[in-house]
C-alpha cells in the first residue's frame, strides 16, 4: 500500500500552510474574488495546485486534499472551526483560546479535538466574522455580539476585558428548525403539554417562554410560533435574527448595534414600538431583557392577543418579579402597583423550560398568571419534577 511522502524537510503543516496561503494571496489573488463561497473554494484548490507544482513539493494526494480543505476554510470560512460548524451533531463553539476549543453536544461540553495557531488567529477569526457587518473589535469596543450568514449567534470578547485572550462563542443555527414531533421525540416536551400549548397559542393566549442561558427558549417559542394560523399577520423582533416562521405574512425586524463610530444603534424597544404601527395581528419578541418589556406589555394590552416572547428567568415566578423590573425601567416613573396590573391583565401563560442534569432540555412548568389586586399569582396547570434540571 503506497505511503503519502511526509512534507519536505522538517517543515510543519502550520507552516506548510502559512506558506502556501502568502503564495496564493500574491500569486492568485483572483481567487477570493469570485462571487459565491463554493466558487471561492474551487479557485483555492486551482491555485493550491499551482503552488505545488512551482514549488515542486512531493505532496500524495491526501495531504494535498488535507492542505486544500485547511486553505479553504482559513481563507472562505473560519478555519479549523469549520469542521465544528459543518458537524450536525455540534449545538455550540467555544473558543477560550488557541489550544482551549469546546463544543456541546447533546447538551453536554466535551473539548473539540482542534486548535488554533495563536491567540492571534483567534483575533483573525473574529474580525472575519464582524468586518463585513461594519463592526469592530478593539479596546474601546472590546466585545460585540453578531451572526453568521446561516444565522448562528456570535459573541466575542477581547483583552483587556477578557483576561485569557480573545474569546469566541458560537451558537450553530440549525439547519432546519425544529418541530414539536421533534421536541417530544427528544423527551423536551410530552404529548399532554405540547397539546396544552398548542391549544394556548391557537386561542390567542399571551405567553412567555422562560428559562436559563441555553435552556432552549427560542427553539420552544419558534415551535410554538407554528401554530399560529396562516391567515394572520405576524411581526417578529429580535437582536439576532433566530426564527423561521413557516407562514407567509411574516415580517421579520432585527435590532441593530452602533457602527464603527459608535452610532446608527436601533434597539428592541425601538422596533416594538414601530412594530404597533404595522397592524400586526400578533408580536413575538425574541427576547425581553430591557426597558422594552414595558412596550410589549402594552402591545399585549392593546388587542394584539397571541402576542410571544421569551425572557431569562428561575421559575415563572421569579420571570413575574424580573419583568416588572425591567417594564420600570422603561416608565421609571410608573408606580409598581400600576406595572403589576398591567401584567396581570396581559399576561396569561409562562412556560418555563430548563436544561437537565442528562443534557436534555425540558418544558418542567406550565403556569397561568392571575392577578389579584396589585399583586400577580402564578398557578401551575402541568408541572413535571423539577429535581432533574441543572
């Protein structure tokens, strides 16, 4: 059986590549200009080629496939983490350095297997990723979040903030959004439950989907949104662009960070607020966390039933305590008491999700919301034992 030739000399396959990628960005420059990515990919392979042939290095065939894959992804991608995001069964990215790369699956954080240059190719990899937004990462602007073109989120922060180097997190998209079949087919949702929601949404009850950092809220709300009937128009509002409703009138709003010079920034309480003059029939929010909780509460108020969000939150009693926070700091000079009714008289149902101890995420509470006088009660309509969340 024929041996691949090792690389000439004691030349390693970090500096087989640096070498090969100098040459194609002076040499074959054309190559990142065509106008796709698998175009760009194709040209990089033409022209790695080339440089093989001048150079006159004995490469076999699977390690000039190997330095082929590397340069396109370094070049028309992002490197050694394409393999992660080209993997279905990769949920997360975290990169806390070169050498320290960490991926989630099924729930649960294993280390990756690859690594990164240097802390400087770390820094590469994020410039990449926000360049074409017209963001930055620097010291005045030392963290940033963003997304992908498959739509994954991206946070990234820098020293001197982050004080073990450049730190990546990518939260993969999925490449197909996922069904309630799906949800209880993974043990996240029971038959009974998925019912009970399915009716909630089709009866136009207002809802918030609560839970911790990566409990699956924005999965659960994006199957929740399905149910709602074709016929009615839908405004959707998030940082990140994350959900893919099915139905046709949908239109679709994205906030929008400050630019290179620190301007230009359009907030979630911004777009709910415009959203109240496109006549929608229902608003979903991606995610409260502000001032603009204030402003989709009253859009619950004002006959846009159905209306869905989800927020950060322990239990639905503690998502009751955090949304009045937040509604105050939109209307500081609204008494508390006049906040907890409008509440009470918006809100309907919680729907708390947590992530379990086996890494499997879980609807572990459904409650209704009532008010009574100035004060607001959660009671729970379908509750599994919460003792398995972690």
């Amino acid at each position: 059986m024929r041996q691949d030739p090792e690389p000439r000399g004691a030349e390693r396959p970090a500096e087989l590549r640096a070498r090969a990628r100098a040459w194609l960005l002076a040499r074959s420059p054309e190559a990142l200009e065509a106008p796709s990515r698998w175009e760009r990919r194709v040209r990089v392979r033409e022209a790695v080629a080339r440089f093989l042939l001048e150079d006159g290095l004995p490469l076999g065939e699977r390690e000039t496939a190997r330095l082929v894959r590397e340069l396109s992804d370094e070049i028309t991608g992002l490197g050694p983490l394409e393999p992660l995001l080209r993997d279905p069964s990769v949920t997360e990215v975290m990169v806390n350095g070169p050498d320290r790369v960490y991926v989630e699956r099924a729930g649960r954080i294993e280390p990756a297997g690859v690594r990164l240059d240097d802390a400087a190719a770390v820094r590469h990899l994020i410039d990449r990723i926000v360049a074409p937004l017209g963001l930055r990462v620097d010291e005045s602007a030392p963290w940033v979040d963003a997304r992908l073109p498959d739509g994954s989120r991206v946070h990234a922060i820098v020293p001197p903030l982050a004080l073990t180097g450049p730190t990546l997190t990518i939260r993969k998209f999925p490449a197909s959004p996922m069904a309630e079949g799906d949800l209880v087919a993974l043990g996240s949702l029971t038959p009974a439950t998925a019912a009970l929601l399915r009716e909630a949404v089709r009866a136009r009850r207002n809802l918030i989907v609560s839970g911790g950092t990566g409990a699956g809220k924005t999965t659960l709300l994006n199957v929740l949104s399905a149910h709602i009937p074709g016929g009615e128009r839908i405004v959707t509002i998030e940082d990140a662009a994350e959900l893919r409703l099915a139905q046709e009138h949908v239109v679709a709003l994205e906030a929008r960070p400050p630019n290179v010079e620190g301007r230009g920034a359009v907030a979630i309480r911004d777009l709910v607020r415009n959203a109240l003059r496109m006549r929608p029939d229902r608003i979903v929010v991606g995610e409260v966390r502000g001032a603009e909780a204030l402003d989709m509460l009253q859009a619950m108020n004002t006959g846009h039933d159905g209306s869905m969000s989800t927020a950060h939150a322990n239990s639905p009693r503690d998502l009751i305590v955090r949304l009045e926070a937040m509604a105050l700091m939109g209307a500081a000079e609204v008494p508390a008491a006049a906040v907890r009714r409008m509440i009470g008289a918006a809100l309907d149902l919680v729907v708390h999700v947590a992530r379990g101890q086996d890494g499997v995420r879980r609807v572990v509470e459904v409650a209704e919301v009532h008010a009574r006088g100035d004060e607001i009660e959660t009671h729970p309509l379908l509750s599994e034992e919460p003792a398995c969340a972690g």
